[in-house]
C-alpha cells in the first residue's frame, strides 16, 4: 500500500500543537467565506464543496499532529450517521494510512527504548513504514529467519493526549451535536482508553491474554508476541498476511466467504462480551486482516474496554424481548444505566422513555432473529435516520443533564463498528441470543 509523504518532525508542545489548531480554524473560515461568494453567484450551490475541503483541511492538521487528535478523526469515520461522507471518506484513512514517520525519527524511538537500533536489534528492519494510523507506525523486520510486524508509535503522543482532548473538544462539540457534559463524559473515558492505548507494555499483556482466551474460535487468527523486542513505545509481533477490508472486498469475494468471515466477527465479540466481560473495542477494518479462505486475523488489541460485572447485567438485558416489550421494565433499566433521573419532570421522562425504546428496538433487531442480513441497506439507512431525528428533538437536545452511563460509549461504539463491517461486507450472520441469555434473565428476576 502506498503511504503518503514520509514526516520529519512531529509537533510535540502545547503551544505548537494548538497553532495548528488555530490555523486550521482559519482555513476553515476561508472555506466558508469561499463557499458563501459562490452562493452568492449561485443560489443553487451546494455544501459538498464546502465539506470536501473542510474535511481535507482537518485531516491534514490532524494527521501531521498525529495520536489523540488523529484517533478522534478515525473514530469519527466509523460513524457515517454524525458526518457528511466527505468527512467520512477523509477520516477513514487515519485507519492505516496517515503519512509515516521518517526514517531518523524511527531510529531515534529505537535508541530511547533499547540504546540501540533497529537494525541491531532486528537481522533486517525497514525503515519505511508499511502502514502507518494514529497512534503509530508498523515496520517489517526480520529475526532468526521470522518475518515480524514492529509497531513503533509515535513520538510525544502519550504526554499530548490531555490538551490535544482540550483542543479538540470544540470541533467534537459540533461534529457530535452533543451537549458539552455529554462531550466531558465521553472525553474522560476516551482520554482513559488512550492512555491505555500509549502503554505498550500493557497492550503486550492484553494482546496475550485475549490471543490466548480466543484462540478456540475456529477461523480466527493472531500473532506471536515478543517481550524481548518490545518496549513502553515498540512492540513485536509476528507479520500476518491478509487483506485490509476494502482491499479484500475487491478480490470479489463469495457470499459464502463473506458470511463466514461476518459470523467470525460476530462470534468473536459476542465471545468477549459475554464470557470475558472484556472488549476489542476499536473495531475499525484496519485492526483486521481478511483471508480469502474466510479466515481473520485480528491484529491489535490496544483498545480493550472492562465491562464492570454490574453495568454488564443492566445494559444487556435491555436486548431481551422480555424488557423492550415492558415498559416499566425498561423504565427499570433505563433509571440503571443512567439513561432517566429521579428529577426529571413527567413530559420530559415520558420523550425519552419512548425515544429510547425506539432506538432500543431499532438497533437490538438483530438479536432477534435467529439470522440477520446485514446488508440490508434500508435497515442501516434508518439506523442514521433515526438518529438524526432524536438528536432533534429539542427536550434531548436541551437536556441539561448527561444521559447515560460512560460505560454505554465505547459498549455503543464497539457495536456501531461491528454493524458498520458486516454492512460492508453483504455478510448474513446467526445473531440469535445464544448462551447469555438465560444468566441475563435470572438476574433480571433476582
């Protein structure tokens, strides 16, 4: 895969990081302007122009400072209901294709981590990143005769992640038409997942763990790890050949591959929600490589999310016919998960209470067929309707309070991932309430 142009230099200070900021502001100011003149001459004008060369704008800032600020631009493209597909088009490439550090800079991350580099390290090292995304880039090395992947992140990332969240936070303001304590309470468990992200040590401990406790998952495949070879900023793993979705999607795969890869994704999470209460919560195509056989190779687990034991009982059960066909019931677990405050008055109650199981109903669909197609593209398309008319009505809009718990945000995000590639990939899947459900329903009796 061709990269983009190699980056010497990484803004690393505050004050460098937030000029950046207040000049991509000024670009978007001018495209404004740009847009309005042209409005002027042509009523008819539309606002795709506009969106284009705003999302190139924020997109080069963002990818140049790299790490927090690129990560919110990734997550924002999984979401094509939040922004127009220019963005999303734009956003998508912070998934593995953002402009790769320089050679010296790689070798000066080496020389911090272990006093020496790479290529005393390794019998061979490329210096010329093969992808490069958010938080760091992978390189191919070569030891005892085995090909591995070295992902290297990049510099300043971990001690940027707080103020860049800050400089962030009034772009994320508009782009997510949230309130800003909604806004805070999804940046304080961002900001926790991204320092999580930035320690490689404990992405080793968690890539060896969730490998290991997955690994019965016929289909599914994962790397080697390797200690020795890796730091707090480097980690070693095995190369894995595949195929990055979009790039799989063009060999013309069979329904039958495509089915068989979308039920090894929902088997996966499914497996780690429910049994390790424990989540691959960065479910992006760029974290997986496709097989053409239908296998998967999974190949980060930076992004873990814990479920607490409590919230997990509370917000799953909102999935059994039991509970979204009983109000009271749902009133019950909407007052759990914070969805509803004993201070909310009777007309306000009642909008999200019927809203939510909407919503509820909208998105659990497929938990309540035995298969589900995922490639229905009228079924997607009012997912987004939806949300775009909830997020309109003005007692949600006006709220004042911050619904829902935090747990509920990367629990969503995981799920929104999950639905996104099954879409892509025309994949019918057995979705069905399989093993959980009965634990789920006596607690709910308890």
């Amino acid at each position: 895969m061709a990269l983009r142009e190699e980056q010497d230099s990484i803004p690393t200070g505050k004050v460098e990081r937030a000029a950046k900021f207040v000049a991509t502001g000024a670009r978007i100011g001018g495209n404004y302007i740009k847009h309005y003149a042209k409005k002027m001459v042509n009523p008819e004008t539309s606002r795709e122009e506009l969106h284009r060369d705003n999302a190139e704008d924020i997109y080069n800032s963002l990818s140049q400072l790299k790490g927090s600020a690129l990560k919110v631009a990734q997550m924002l493209s999984m979401d094509s209901g939040v922004l127009p597909q220019q963005y999303v088009d734009k956003f998508s490439q912070a998934q593995y294709q953002a402009p790769p550090l320089s050679a010296p800079l790689v070798i000066q991350t080496f020389r911090k981590a272990f006093g020496k580099t790479p290529q005393e390290l390794f019998d061979k090292f490329q210096l010329s990143a093969s992808h490069a995304a958010s938080i760091g880039q992978v390189h191919q090395a070569e030891k005892n005769g085995q090909k591995m992947a070295v992902k290297v992140q990049y510099p300043g990332v971990a001690e940027s992640i707080r103020s860049d969240l800050k400089l962030v936070k009034p772009i994320a303001l508009r782009m997510f038409s949230l309130n800003e304590k909604d806004l805070d309470k999804y940046m304080g468990e961002v900001e926790e997942r991204l320092m999580e992200e930035t320690d490689y040590r404990l992405e080793l401990k968690r890539s060896v763990e969730m490998s290991e406790a997955c690994k019965a998952i016929d289909g599914l495949l994962f790397p080697r790890y390797y200690p020795e070879l890796s730091s707090n900023r480097v980690l070693t793993m095995d190369w894995m050949n595949g195929f990055h979705l979009n790039d799989f999607l063009a060999t013309n795969p069979s329904q039958e591959v495509r089915d068989r890869i979308g039920q090894l994704l929902w088997d996966f999470y499914d497996f780690q929600i429910h049994k390790l209460k424990a989540v691959h919560a960065d479910p992006h195509p760029g974290n997986f490589l496709f097989q053409t056989d239908g296998r998967v190779g999974v190949i980060d687990f930076g992004c873990i999310k814990l479920i607490p034991e409590d919230f997990y009982f509370d917000y799953f059960a909102l999935l059994l016919p039991e509970v979204i066909d009983n109000e009271p019931l749902m009133i019950r677990q909407m007052n759990k998960i914070e969805m509803l405050y004993a201070h909310d008055d009777a007309h306000t109650r009642q909008v999200l209470v019927d809203n939510f199981i909407r919503m509820t109903r909208l998105l659990g669909q497929p938990f309540r067929h035995n298969t589900f197609d995922f490639g229905d593209k009228a079924y997607m398309a009012s997912i987004y309707v939806m949300g775009e008319e909830i997020s309109k009505i003005k007692e949600i809009r006006n709220s004042k309070e911050s619904r829902g718990s935090k747990h509920t945000l990367y629990i969503n995000r995981t799920y929104f991932g999950i639905y996104s590639m099954l879409h892509q990939l025309q994949a019918r899947v057995n979705t069905g309430q399989r093993y959980w459900r009965t634990p789920l329903l006596a607690a709910l009796e308890a």
